[in-house]
C-alpha cells in the first residue's frame, strides 16, 4: 500500500505539471464559444511577483526577449517534467525540477498577509498549494519512487547469478 500510494502521489504530481505546460502550449486556442482565446505569457506574473525576487521577476518582466523565452521554457519545462513523473522516467530528475519549478513560484509570491488574495482559492499564510506540492516532491524524490514502479525501474541493471557468471566467462 505504500509503494502504491508513493507512486500514486507521483503521478498525480506530474499529471498537475504536464496539464499546466500542455495548456500553455496549446494556447491561443478557441474557446466552447468560439472566440479566440489569447496567448500564454509570463508577463502578467513576472510583474506581479511580490517576493524576496519581485525585483529579478519584474526585471524580467520588462525584457521582451526574456519574456519570449520564458513563455516558451516554462511550458516546455512544465510538460518535461510532468512526463518524467508520470511515466517513471529519470525520476530523480523530474522532481529536481519540479521543486525549482514550485520554489521559484512559491517565491514569487508567497503568502506573507494572511489575507485573501485575488484570484487565490483560499486564504493562506505561510503554507500555500506551492509549497505543499513542494514537500509532496521532496517525498517522491526520497522514496526513489522511479524504483517503485516506471521505468526508471526498466533501466536498471540485473545482478543475478547469471550474469556474474557469464562476465567471468563461465557458462550459465
């Protein structure tokens, strides 16, 4: 039950990181009434980041080419990642990025009023989605769950008798 439920939590993390890069990607789009909806872009958040970084993030922000770039790498990024955790695959990898991913999101705008925010589903201070997804990461990363189930675990190399056998020239 816990190796199934380690894996579980990492593929639904890496579902949440794969639909947030694939969405963005897809954009611009046609939205059910059939007007177009605009183009992903990281301007709106690069400027509206409050954080210890607000002044990096709003640098940024005022760059057009660095925003070009973000808007293409953060997708992209997102939807690597994403895969990486639901399929199992360089697993230790994927939740590296993952966390940089929700650090740097955490620390654009972390919840310091207790207050309700715009937009927020909740009220927070201190703790927000971001940093529980955080540790749910850092949880997958330590249990190795690429081990558990995935293939991660294709990749890795038998020892068996066999094949001890065979390297020192000895018939199986």
């Amino acid at each position: 039950m816990k190796a199934f439920s380690l894996v579980a939590l990492r593929t639904l993390v890496g579902w949440h990181f794969a639909y947030e890069g694939y969405y963005k990607l897809m954009t611009p789009a046609w939205s059910r009434g059939g007007g177009r909806l605009p183009a992903f872009t990281a301007e709106g958040y690069l400027r509206s980041a409050t954080g210890p970084l607000a002044g990096a993030f709003h640098a940024a922000a005022s760059h057009p080419s660095l925003v070009h770039a973000t808007d293409l790498l953060v997708p992209i990024g997102l939807l690597l990642v994403g895969l990486s955790l639901m399929l199992g695959l360089l697993t230790q990898l994927g939740c590296a990025g993952a966390m940089i991913f929700l650090a740097l999101f955490y620390v654009s705008q972390p919840p310091l009023s207790g207050m309700p925010q715009t937009g927020a589903e909740g009220t927070y201070l201190l703790v927000n989605k971001n940093l529980i997804e955080l540790a749910a990461v850092l949880t997958v990363m330590a249990f190795r769950t690429g081990a558990i189930a995935g293939l991660d675990r294709l990749r890795q190399v038998p020892t068996s008798r066999v094949s001890v056998s065979v390297l020192h020239g000895a018939r199986p």
